[in-house]
C-alpha cells in the first residue's frame, strides 16, 4: 500500500482524561486512492464518498473556530 501521513499525533484530551494515537493520510491500496485513518492501531481506508464527507466536516470545524482562513 502506497500512502503519504500527513497527520501522525497522540491526541490529548483538554482535561487529561484521555489520549488515543491518530494517523490521517491519502492511500492508494485500492484502485480508487482515498483518506485513510488510524486510530490507536486500527486502520480504515475511506471510499470517496465518506472521505469526501469526513474531509468537509473538518474544514466546516476548523472555520467554524477561525482555524482556517
């Protein structure tokens, strides 16, 4: 499987609480390269149409919060 991570980070809670380990990137194992995630080792290769919808929420997120210009 091809792929490029573009994200790689263990993700904190703000109180402390909790943590898991998160991996996003683009895969190209099946004929139609998507999105993949991993979360605390388990990996899932999106079919576009969920990628597409995933990729939408957080960029709606991130401007939502002003992180996006």
């Amino acid at each position: 499987m091809a792929t490029t991570m573009y994200f790689e980070e263990t993700i904190r809670d703000q109180g402390g609480k909790a943590t898991f380990d998160l991996e996003l990137g683009r895969s190209s194992f099946y004929l139609e390269h998507s999105v993949y995630l991993t979360v605390d080792g388990k990996t899932v290769i999106m079919d576009r149409a969920t990628a597409k919808r995933f990729v939408e929420a957080v960029v709606d997120v991130g401007r939502y919060h002003g992180m996006i210009d």
